[in-house]
C-alpha cells in the first residue's frame, strides 16, 4: 500500500493529492516524514527480533552491531534525510 510505504520510508511520491489533502487537512501530514520516532520504533522491532543473540558470549555486543548495521540500512532506504 503505497499509505504504508509512506509511513515506513517517507516516500510521498506516490500518495494521491486526495490523500496528501486529507493528511494535510487533519495536521498529520508531519507523520509521513520519516523522524525519530520511526527510528525508534524500528530500533524496537530489531531489538525484539535480536534477543536470542544476548545468549551467546559477547551478545549483547553482536546484538548491538547488528541492530547499528540495520539501522544504517534503513537510513539509506529512506535517503539520509535528516
């Protein structure tokens, strides 16, 4: 859905006016930018989805290595935009 891809990427290109109106209208518009919410959000998932890696020695440093590696990931998804 190209609502969701906006949400999760920030990427307006493809909304309909109708639907950039009625964001705009409601004063929601700022939710379709990527922020620091959606970074932690997606922080949150990752740390969910990495837990079973606190088990093994050194855990909770590959988990954090590979929480940091995807985080980058997706600040490149979503173009670096600060």
């Amino acid at each position: 859905d190209k609502v969701a891809s906006a949400l999760l990427l920030g990427d307006k290109s493809g909304l309909d006016q109708e639907v950039k109106k009625a964001f705009s209208g409601t004063g929601t518009m700022h939710v379709l930018a990527v922020s620091g919410l959606h970074v932690c959000i997606i922080y949150f998932i990752l740390q969910t989805l990495t837990v079973f890696l606190l088990r093994v020695k050194y855990g909770k440093w590959v988990q954090s290595l590979v929480i940091i590696f995807f985080l980058w990931i997706y600040a490149f998804v979503t173009g670096l935009c600060p």
